[in-house]
C-alpha cells in the first residue's frame, strides 16, 4: 500500500469540500489550494 504524507511548514487548516481537499492558510484564510481526490473503485 502506497501512503503519502503532507507536510507543512506554515499553520493551515484542511477541509474536503464537493470531494476535493481544501488547504487554506490560517493567517489568510481567502488564500486557498483545492485538489481533486480521486478514490479507487
């Protein structure tokens, strides 16, 4: 089983929103990253 691990170095919080991964940064919550997640069948 393959595992991947996120590391920061900066405070953010993460959430998952319409089955997408949400990273926004706690100092400035309007900057935001989304990634697709995609789960095997």
């Amino acid at each position: 089983m393959l595992k991947r691990t996120l590391v920061f170095s900066n405070p953010m919080n993460l959430s998952l929103k319409n089955q997408q991964i949400v990273i926004a940064y706690k100092d400035s919550p309007d900057e935001k990253v989304t990634f697709l997640v995609l789960l095997p069948m």
